[in-house]
C-alpha cells in the first residue's frame, strides 16, 4: 500500500470522513487511488435514500458544474458560436428591452467572473426560497429574474457568488449552438471523453448551468486532467488559458477566473456539500471528491481526505 493509501486510509478508518462518498487521484496522468463509500445520496434536495457508490455511480457535482458550463461555453467560442467575453451581455438578450438600458455596462466577462454586481444572496441555505439560485429556479423565467436584480455595484469590481451569473451563460451556449445545453456538451466534450452523465433541470425544462450535473467521481477527474494537458484539441487551448487567469481578486485572498477558484499554484471547482475538482499542475495532481454533507459549509468530510492527499 503507497503512503498515500495509508493516509486517507487512516482517516477513513478514524472516522474523520463519515460523510465520503468517493475519491479519486490522478497523479502524471495516472489514476493512483479511489474509494468509494456508502451514504444517503440526494439529486438536488430530493433524497434518493441509501446509495453503495462504485466507481460507475453517478453524484451530483452541485456548482462544480459551473466550471464544466464554462468549459463548454470554451467549446462553443471556438466554433464562434458564442460571444466573445468582452462582449456586452445584454445584446445576447433583446427579449428583455425593458432591462437593456439600466444593464448596459454588463459584459459576458462579468457573468464569467460573477462581478455582475448584481443584488444576489447565496449564503443562506439552498434549501430555502430566500436563496436567490433557488428563488431563481423558482421564477417563471429564470433569466429574467437574474437581470431584473438591482445593479449594487460597479461591474468588474467585486467577486460576488452568484448561480445567476453561471445560468446566463448556460443561456448564451443555448442560443449560440441552437441546441440543449446538455446535448452540446454531451456532443463535444462528454462523448469524447468517454463520459456518462446526467444533467438536471428545473421546472422550466432547461438544465441547470450552475448546479445540476451528475459525474462520477473518476469522470470528474477526467475532466480535470482535461484541463491539466490544456484541453486536448477538445477545449482550446486558449480558452484554457484565459479561463485559468485571475480576474478578480475573493476575500479570502484567492482568485476566480473564467468560473474556476485560483489558488497559489492550484485551480479548483467546488460544490455544496463536499464536491470538489482540485488541480495542482506543478505536481500533475488532480483530486476529484463527492460527499453527501450538503448544506454543512465546512465539507468536513472532502476536507479531511483532501489534506491526507496533499499532505505528502
């Protein structure tokens, strides 16, 4: 057994992951460990009941999702089906002439880097109506709810998690490629990699760019060291780069790019309840976590597994 086995093993063993639900490591383009457990498992807030997960077992990723969306809005730019990032956001949507005038500032960058400044509140509990993602996929049209909000900052000025922002751009892909969201990303970058997935949707019928796939683990990781090597000809490699670039500062001190977290020497999409894509390209490393803690900020249990990996 590696060191690394013998790591996440133990805390396993200890107690100090109950809420794990699989693991994945790639390291130099190889996968080093999974494992797999077992727990209550839910599609969005809707209990599924007991789940023995195995490497085949679909998870939903949450907001990790929105990393994915971001990827394929990549793929739809490249085939210039999409605007360009600096281009305004608003002349994507001329259903709402009503809204244009007092969003004209707004570019497709600020919906990539969610510095909309928009009135949006996430920090309250997904399970309630006074989350604006969820009060967004309560609205009879959803787009529409995101660009009523008011505008309480300056655009391109703060970080501001914002589902509403990712959902814009599920509808840019949309009205680009002139299919679903999901069948163009299962056309041009599940199918190539060989992935299976679900993709939720909300009452409208429209999947949900910000939350609503459902990976495996090892597929997730998948998609990470996609990233990793640059997109392979199936994301550009441009858009790679320009997705992995610090646009704008967090309050914590990290970064945010093109939907993706910037750390120092690492990238990373994260989920509600313990979903995690954690890359660190200068050790090769790509970590893919699903947990059942949803609602609990602290994802003890992704937390636990992800300092035994990187602590070696």
């Amino acid at each position: 057994m590696t060191e690394l086995a013998e790591r996440v093993d133990q805390v396993i063993r200890d107690g100090g992951a109950p809420g794990l639900h699989g693991l994945v490591v790639i390291r130099g383009g190889q996968t080093v460990l999974e494992r797999y457990g077992q727990g209550e498992d839910f599609k969005w807030n809707d209990s599924i009941g007991t789940v023995v997960f195995d490497r085949d077992t679909l998870h939903d990723i949450r907001s990790v999702t929105k990393s994915i969306t971001a990827l394929v809005y990549g793929i739809a730019l490249g085939k210039g089906l999409v605007p360009d990032p600096d281009e305004p956001l608003m002349a994507a949507f001329p259903e709402y002439p009503d809204l244009a005038e007092s969003k004209r500032n707004l570019t497709v960058a600020h919906a990539l880097t969610m510095t909309l400044g928009l009135e949006w509140d996430e920090s309250v509990p997904y399970t309630s109506p006074a989350n604006s993602e969820i009060a967004m996929e309560m609205a009879p049209d959803r787009y529409r709810y995101v660009l009523e909000r008011p505008v309480v900052e300056e655009p391109g000025t703060r970080w501001d998690y914002c589902g509403g922002a990712s959902a814009l751009i599920g509808r840019l892909i949309v009205k680009g490629v002139g299919t679903t969201l999901d069948a163009f990303a299962r056309d041009t970058l599940f199918d190539p990699l060989g992935i299976s997935f679900e993709w939720m949707a909300g009452d409208d019928g429209a999947v949900s760019a910000a939350s609503g796939l459902r990976l495996a683990p090892r597929d997730l990781a998948a998609v990470g060291q996609l990233v990793l090597e640059g997109g392979r000809g199936i994301v550009p490699g441009e858009w790679i780069t320009r997705s992995l670039t610090r646009h704008v500062a967090r309050e914590d001190g990290s970064g945010y790019g093109y939907q993706w977290y910037l750390g120092d020497g690492w990238f990373a999409g994260f989920g509600n309840g313990g979903q995690r894509l954690f890359v660190v390209p200068g050790e090769e490393l790509v970590v893919a976590t699903a947990a059942g803690e949803y609602n609990d900020f602290g994802q003890p249990s992704a937390s636990a597994v992800m300092d035994a990996v990187l602590s070696g």
